[in-house]
C-alpha cells in the first residue's frame, strides 16, 4: 500500500511475476500504475505491505535489488550534455558491468544509435532519447524491466524496435510494462493487471484473448 | 561562480576601499561572506542536471549507496569551493590586506581546506534534503545560510588571526579546531540522516 496524504495511491495489490513473463499493468489516469512501478523499483516505499523483487525484499535490500532492475520511466533519464556514449558509460560504471565498452556497443547497436554515439543526446529527437533509454536499461542485463509508457514519443519505427527488443528480453527476463495502449498490452503480456483508484480489478494471464475484444472488458472494468 | 566570487569582492572593495584607507582587519570577514554566499550558489546547483535533465531516476536506481551520493556531491561541493577559492584569496590579498607574509597566506589555506569539509558535508546534506521539496531555491539558502554561520565565524576568525595583523597562533589554532569538530559533527549526521534525505 502507498499512501499520499489521505489519498490510498496503491492499495490491496497482490501480484506475483514468474521469470520470462511479462506483466501489462493497464489503467485510467491516477489508478496508481506509475505509483506500483516507482515502488517496484526502489524509488518509493511503501507505507503497508510487502514487497519483493527476486528474492530480494524491499527497502531493505534496496541496492542489491537495484542491480538486478532496469526502469524506464517517462523520460530517458539520460544526460542531455554528454554524448550516448558517455551516458551509458557512466551507467556501466555505476551498474559495475563488465566488457564495459564492448556492451555500450552492443546496447547502441541494437537501438539503431551506434551511427550517433559520439552526438550529445541534446541534438537526438525524443525517439531517439528514449531509444537511449532503452539501451540504458538493458545495459546491465536486468532480470526484470520495468517499463512506465516506454512507447511514448517513439515512432512507428521505434516502437517495432521496441517490440522486438521486448519479445526478445521477455524470454529471458521478467517485465512490467505500464501502457495505456490496451491492445498492444494484451499483445506483448502473458498476463494483465488492471488498476483502478489504486485497486486491482482484474489480474489474470491474458490466454488467447484478442485485444479489440478485451478492451470492451477494460473499459467497463475501469467505468 | 568565481566570477560571483571576483565580483562579489569588488562590490566590497568599491563600497569600502574609498571609505577605509586599511581594510585589512575586515578581511577575514571579506573573505567568508564572499564565500558563504558563492557556497550557496554552487550548492543550489549542484542537482541542477539531475533535476532540470531528469536523470535523477536513472542515478537513484542504480545499484549504489545512498551514501555513496551524498559524499559524491559533497566532494564535488568541496572541489568547487576550491576553485573558487584560489582564486579568491590571492584577491583577498591584492585588494584588502597589507603587508602578509605567504605564511599567513598558507595558514589561510588550511582554514580553506579545513572549512570547506563542513560546508561540503552540510550543502550537500541540505541539498539533498531540498531536492524533493518545493520552493526549493527558496528553502536551500534559508536552511544552509544560519547552519553555515558557525564556519563563517570561525573560518573568519582564523583568517583575521592571521592576516589581521595580530598573528595570533594560538587563536588561530582555537577556530581550526571548532572548524574539524563542526566537519565531524555534521559528518555525524550526515551518516545517520543520508538513507532518509532521498526519501519521498
């Protein structure tokens, strides 16, 4: 549970990720998706309850759990005055990984920026700075990505990237991906959660659902 | 901010100069207002690009310590007072003060050294404390200037011990020792308060 102020931001939600699987949390605006993912990642603790990520228990294990997430939020949380290159550099270093230059190759090289890596991230487009973003978090080779509206600001090209690099990830990997695309979050999940005012109304495996037929079903969930 | 510094000083030098023929037994006080003040700037900035470029969420999940950031930002704050001190005394010197020796030019580098320790450990306590908070520009100064107060006193006294024209060693020596008792006092705190500053 969190709580700000009076306001119940995240409240009664039980939920349990296996590895490989991918979890689409879906929900109005102020449900407390973001609320769940920044708690998920360290960034707020919770006022009740408990919270686990492989293994580790938060806050308690707050750094070593760290090492083993990769958030995106709404913004690439990139330097905008050092090129990408020394953006992710500097994220090797904090994150420990080894091979550092080799990986920040491989990072750039599979987001389509290894052509601009030496541009400071002030001269890239917003797709592109969320592409970076992207690569910052699978940097380190996380075992469970949380990602807060990842699609936002990417174009048609950056978000079949982006599908890519998730379908490719999600085998090894758990992820979150918070979205307010309906269809693509049935797509790309194995299972769904839908919050509304901070309370799980719905949390089961997707199954061979179809996404235009599931929304029907969001849309009078969160009514 | 030296240029805030150099400018700061000739503020003092044209309010004064013209008035007071030997300025050199304000100089002490010269010195630390002009850096109190600069100190203030460099420490409201000094989570400017986390903050204004949104990175402040990459660096906060990354796998590191709290309290690896906060003496980070702390060793940045002291570098920078650095800086701008050596440019500043050198000034102090030009402007204000007649006829020291470069001894008493190297003991005020040791209540540099030894000053800067406590106002970096609190700046960067306080502006960690202030980075979540509203008003924050506000609330910065108006928490790190009185907090501050004792170093600026001490530091101030220790430089016009030396440079005012008494040359007072052993009172010198007594506001050296307030200025690492007061770093490690505020170290103290730091350590036991850091896991909390970055909290929501």
């Amino acid at each position: 549970m969190k709580r700000f102020g009076e306001r119940r931001a995240v409240d009664r939600v039980d939920v349990c990720l296996d590895e490989g699987e991918c979890l689409a949390v879906l929900g109005p605006n102020g449900a407390g998706k973001s609320t769940l993912l920044r708690m998920l990642a360290t960034l707020l603790r919770p006022d009740a309850g408990e919270l686990s990520v492989c293994g580790r228990r938060l806050p308690d294990e707050a750094v070593r759990a760290r090492a083993l997430i990769g958030y995106l939020g709404h913004d690439p949380m990139v330097y905008l005055d050092l090129t990408a290159r020394q953006n992710l550099e500097l994220y090797a270093d904090l994150y420990g990984v080894p091979d550092a230059r080799e990986r920040v190759d491989d990072a750039l090289d599979r987001v389509g920026l290894l052509a601009r890596s030496f541009d400071l991230v002030r001269t890239f487009s917003r797709g592109m700075a969320q592409r970076l973003g992207l690569a910052r978090v699978l940097l380190h080779e996380p075992r469970l990505l949380l990602l807060d509206e990842p699609y936002a600001g990417l174009d048609a090209a950056g978000a079949h990237l982006l599908d890519a690099v998730l379908a490719d990830a999600s085998r090894a990997r758990g992820v979150v991906i918070v979205t307010h695309e309906v269809e693509r979050g049935v797509a790309l999940a194995g299972r769904l959660l839908v919050l509304r005012a901070g309370r799980a109304v719905l949390s089961e495996p997707t199954g061979p659902i179809d996404g235009a037929a599931f929304r029907t079903r969001y849309e009078e969930l969160v009514a | 901010m030296v240029l805030f510094a150099i400018l700061a000083m000739l503020i003092f030098q044209f309010a004064f100069g013209s008035r007071l023929g030997d300025l050199t037994p304000f100089a002490g006080g010269i010195l630390w207002a002009t850096l109190a003040l600069t100190a203030v700037l460099g420490v409201g900035r000094s989570w400017v690009p986390e903050r204004e470029q949104r990175v402040l969420d990459g660096i906060l999940t990354a796998p590191v310590p709290r309290l690896v950031l906060l003496v980070s930002k702390a060793g940045a704050i002291y570098a920078y007072l650095l800086a701008v001190e050596i440019v500043a005394v050198p000034l102090l010197t030009l402007f204000f003060v007649r006829g020291q020796a470069p001894v008493d030019v190297a003991l005020v580098a040791v209540v540099c050294l030894l000053a800067n320790v406590g106002i970096a450990i609190l700046g960067s306590l306080l502006a960690c404390l202030a980075l979540f908070a509203r008003a924050r520009e506000l609330l910065l100064p108006v928490l790190f200037l009185p907090s501050m107060l004792p170093v600026v006193i001490a530091a101030a006294g220790a430089t016009h011990a030396v440079l005012g024209g008494t040359n007072d060693l052993a009172e010198y020596r007594g506001y050296c020792l307030f200025l690492a008792v007061y770093a490690v006092i505020f170290g103290l705190v730091a350590y036991a308060t850091y896991d909390h500053v970055f909290d929501d």
